[in-house]
C-alpha cells in the first residue's frame, strides 16, 4: 500500500536542512527507509509563510497568503511510501524526528 | 430425531459461541468484512432448516464454518470482481471437510476491530457486531446510539480497515503491549456499560464476560486477560446488591450475603492464576482489590491496608487523579480520615477531576466521618449537581438528608 506522511509541526523551531541531515535521529529514520526499499518521493517544504493559496469562486481566483487551513500544525514535508500495511506506516512515522514535537499525519494514497 | 427445542437450543448456544469465529474465518479467507457477516449469517438461517431434519451436527461450529465458506464461494463465482478472493479461498483446501480443525482466527479479528487507528466508539460498536453477534439494533441500544449513527459508524470502520490498510492480524511481539492493552479497554468498556445502564434485553456484562473467556483461552499464557475477567467477574458478583429501590448502595451496606459467592470463588481462582505470572498490570491490580472487598465477612474486616499498598502500586503502574482518588479513601479507611481528607483536598486544589461527580461525593462521604457537618453539607450539595445517574443521586439525596 502507498502512504502520504505529512510531516507536521508548529514551526516553532526550524532547523536548517543541514541541521536536519546531522540529526542522528533524522539520519536512523532515513536509513531505515532506504531498508525497507520503501520511499517512492520525498520533500521539505518551505515555512508556511512563504505559502500561498488559490481558491476560484465563480469564476474568479482568490489568491491569498498563508495555508488553506487554519491549524496549530503546519505540514512542513511529506513522504510517499510503498509498505506492506498501516501498521508499517505507522512504524515509519514514528521514527521521524518530528513525530516527537510535532506529528506525523499517515494518510493512505487514493488509488 | 432431535426435538425442535433442542435444536434452537442448540442454534442459540451455537450463535453465541461460534458466530466470532465463523466471521473472523470468513474474513480470513476473503478479505471481506461484509461478505463474511452476510454468510455467516446465511449459514445460521441454512443451520435452522438443516438441523431440525438431520440433528444436530456433531461439530457445529466447524459445520457452520464450512456451510458460510460455501456460501461465500457461491456468492464469488457469480461475482466477476471476486475473482481474487475466490482463488484465496479456493487454496485452503476441500471446503466439503467439515471435520477438519480449523484454526482460532478469533484472536486476529479482536486486534483488528481494536486497532488505535479507529475511533474508539467505531472499535466498542465493531467488538460487539463481528466478534459477539449483536445486531445493530441491540448495539444501538445498548450504547445509547441512535441505530442511523451506530450503523454508520460500523460502515466506516469497516471502510477504514480496508482503505486504509488495517492489517488482520495478531501484532508483533514488540508491538503486543500496546495493543492488547487496547483490546483490554474495550471489553472493560463493554463490561462497563452493561453494569452502569443494564439494557434487560441484551446483557452487556454477560457478552464482555464471554469476550474476556475467549481472549483467556486464546491468549493463555498473558496475565492482563485474566486480570480482566477475574475484575469483571468479582463485580458481576456484587451487581444485584448495587441498587435498592432504584437508589445506589455503597459496598459498605450492601448485602452480603447475596452476593454470588461462585462468581467470587471464580474470579479470586483466575486472579491467582494470573498471578502466578510474576507480571502485575493493572487488571490484575484491581482484580487484587475487588478481591479483597468481596473476600471480606464485613465492611470492618476489609483489609484496608492490602487495598492501599495495591491502589499504591495501581497508580505506579497506571496513574490517573481516579486512581489517585481511590487512594485517599483506602488511607482514609487504614490511616484515618484526616490523611485520607488532605490527599483529597489536594487533588480537588490541583483541578484534575473537576467536573467528576465523584470528587465532592468522596469528599463528603470523608467529611461527614470527620463529623464535618456543614462542609460535608456542601459537598454532597455540589455532588448531586455533577451525578449522572438518577440512582446516585437518589443515594445523595439520601444521605444528605441523613447529615
């Protein structure tokens, strides 16, 4: 089955991509991806106020600033994998290093 | 021939003990969560014409097996879709064997139908559906639910397990604390409901109890199960004593000699097996206290010290400000009532259970054994307000009355 996780948190802290690479934790959580074979596509995202959101509403596009959703957690990255089951997703998430501030949303691939 | 009571007979005890099983097999074999219900349903209304003319099989629950296996090939061949499914029940051998032993899948449907992915009011009506054989209807009921929501919420679970890749099956070893854990909760839940608001037509303390049976004999070597059962079968024994005339009597003027001395002797037996693991969790803990309670010949001779050194290790293993509450009055009780009072008095400041209706009802209890009159007026005056049940708050009234 694939999974979306979206990785998410308040944005409180922000470490930098290098930082993020020298995480060990960070690096375990990788590393036991590419064992798995799992990972199909990846990416961080820049810090929600660099987002922009587009709406069209009779015919007319809403451009706006800021995310779609007014939430405590912001989505700051997602990964696509290919695993056997919730359960392993579930594994996978939680060895994320922002599962432990933040949270890591596991939704299924509409297929 | 066999007489046609019997046979219900037969069919109800049949119903009761191997519809989980039938399903849990068919989901087993076809993935299908509502095929599996729809013929196994179909293989008891086949029992009800079947057996009446040829008896009453030797093996029913292997015989109801086979028939909703059938039913369910019959239903696949005609199904283009089913296909797959078919080829996944076709491999598991003659279905026409009704004497061969079929393995226990009971045990990967209870971890299914609890799995912490689905909400938890969707794993409590799901338990009851698939693995006792409740109709919608009796659930509904049961829980308080309108039958529209309850069928609902059983809908999308169902969906969830499929959609979202639930996996049917027993959990990894490393993965098995957690979830059994979750599985425990449920059936208390189940166990809870039907002593707190008996529904007279679907006894739902009877079904956790025969839940809580199987995931004994299914689980047999796991204290926490049998903590379980031992904890809800002590309370069963204590159930009729628990209100009188619609007003609640508290463990001290109950009636003794009416509480079921053979649900006791049970469920201190099971305890003790379970405590021969050497491995203490919180089932067990307040197995161990009901225990105490129910073994002692009076209310003076309830060995409050032994409740407060194991509502000490409870809230160890498992804190919470209700376990916390249970304390103070163990302390009240072994080390009189001002040590008892200041430990409740502290939780009451800190705001943990506010709004819990027990709170002020321990604090008054407390205060009017410290003669505290007027506070102790106050207290049972703001308990009656938060109590949900009409028949404790009849026992408030009562009380207050008393002061």
């Amino acid at each position: 089955m694939k999974y979306a996780l979206l990785i998410c948190d308040d944005e409180k802290v922000s470490p930098s991509n290098e930082e993020i690479e020298a995480d060990p934790v960070h690096r375990a959580w990788a590393d036991d991806l590419e064992r798995r074979g799992g990972k199909l596509f990846g990416v961080r995202l820049r810090p929600v106020v660099d987002a922009t959101t587009v709406r069209v509403r009779d015919g007319e596009t809403l451009v706006s600033d800021g995310p779609f959703a007014e939430t405590k957690d912001f989505v700051g990255g997602f990964v696509i994998v290919d695993c056997a089951d919730l359960d392993e997703a579930i594994q996978i998430a939680a060895g994320h290093p922002y599962a432990r501030w933040g949270g890591v949303e596991v939704r299924p691939v509409w297929e | 021939m066999t007489a046609p009571d019997d046979v219900r007979t037969a069919i109800d005890a049949a119903y009761r003990d191997e519809w989980g099983q039938v399903v849990a097999t068919l989901i087993g074999l076809t993935g299908d969560w509502d095929l599996a219900e729809d013929c196994a349903q179909d293989a008891f209304a086949a029992a009800l014409t079947t057996w009446p003319r040829d008896g009453v099989p030797r093996r029913p629950g292997a015989w109801l097996t086979t028939a909703a296996r059938n039913r369910a090939l019959d239903r696949l061949r005609r199904d283009a879709a089913g296909a797959a499914k078919l080829r996944r029940l076709t491999v598991t051998g003659d279905p026409g064997a009704a004497d061969e032993d079929i393995p226990d899948e009971r045990l990967r449907l209870i971890f299914t139908c609890c799995h912490p992915a689905l909400p938890f009011p969707a794993r409590v009506a799901l338990t009851l559906r698939t693995l006792a054989g409740l109709s919608t209807a009796e659930i509904a009921r049961a829980l308080l639910t309108a039958e529209s929501t309850l069928a609902q919420r059983l809908v999308r679970a169902k969906r969830k397990i499929q959609e979202a890749g639930i996996p049917y099956r027993v959990p990894p070893a490393e993965l098995l604390p957690e979830r059994l854990a979750a599985v425990l909760v449920v059936l208390y839940l189940i166990f809870n409901q039907g002593y707190d608001e008996p529904d007279p037509q679907r006894d739902l303390t009877a079904e956790a109890i025969r839940l809580a049976r199987t995931l004994v004999r299914l689980m047999p070597t796991e204290p926490e199960p049998r903590g379980l059962l031992a904890l809800m079968l002590l309370h069963e024994a204590r159930r009729a004593t628990r209100t009188r005339d619609g007003v609640l009597v508290t463990l001290e003027d109950q009636d003794r000699s009416r509480w079921d001395q053979v649900l006791i002797a049970e469920g201190v037996t099971t305890l003790d097996k379970a405590l021969t693991r050497r491995k203490a969790g919180p089932y067990q803990l307040q197995a161990a206290i009901a225990a105490c309670h129910a073994t002692a010949p009076d209310p003076a001779g309830t060995d409050w010290p032994q409740i407060k050194a194991l509502y000490g290790e409870l809230a160890r293993l498992a804190p919470s400000p209700v376990v916390e509450l249970n304390r103070a009055v163990a302390i009240a009780m072994a080390d009189g009532v001002p040590a008892g009072l200041a430990l409740v008095d502290e939780l009451a400041a800190s705001g943990r259970l506010a709004g819990y209706h027990l709170l002020p009802a321990t604090r008054a209890d407390l205060l009017r054994r410290a003669g505290r009159i007027t506070e102790a007026r106050a207290a049972y005056e703001e308990a009656l307000q938060l109590a949900p049940t009409e028949a404790e708050r009849r026992f408030l009234a009562k009380r207050l009355r008393e002061l």
